[in-house]
C-alpha cells in the first residue's frame, strides 16, 4: 500500500534555525565524536548525538544530575560516561 501525503495525519511539521556544534575529544578511556544541537524546541535542552554509537539523547542539567542516565541513553560504562558527563556540564 502507497501512503500519499493526504493520508498522513500531522502533528507539526515545522522549520526552525538551529546551531550545531561540532566537537571531537579523547577522554581518559574513550574518544567522544559529538554533534550537539541547540534548538528552542527542547525547552533549553541540548540534542547531543553521539556519532560513534548512533545514540542520542535531549539533554540539560537535570538529565546530568540523573545517576545512570548517559550510561542508560548512550549504552556506555561509568567510566565513559562520567567522562562525558563533565564535558557537558561545560555547556548548560
């Protein structure tokens, strides 16, 4: 069966500017290839895809602040994601 556009129901389809950044580091256990995106869609959080592991995630100082949850999201040992945690904590 072929979907036509006049058979889809929209939520929103919407265009916005936003600002990406680029960004490549060695930690102490692990290389970090990053792609972050602020946009005012996520309520000032950040759209951080990890381009190594094709993971991403909406993050802010709240998400950080949570036990667990990069290493959840991006499928990373603590040590990794403690890593990367304190890079973006440099961001918000």
């Amino acid at each position: 069966m072929i979907i036509t556009v006049d058979n889809l129901m929209f939520l929103y389809d919407e265009a916005e500017n936003t600002k990406t950044r680029f960004v490549s580091f060695m930690g102490e256990t692990a290389r970090f290839d990053l792609a972050i995106t602020s946009s005012g869609r996520f309520y000032g959080k950040l759209l951080v895809l990890n381009l190594l592991s094709n993971r991403f995630a909406i993050i802010g100082k709240d998400d950080l602040d949570e036990p667990g949850y990069l290493e959840h999201v991006y499928q990373m040992a603590d040590e990794e994601a403690e890593e990367l945690r304190q890079f973006l904590y440099t961001l918000s």
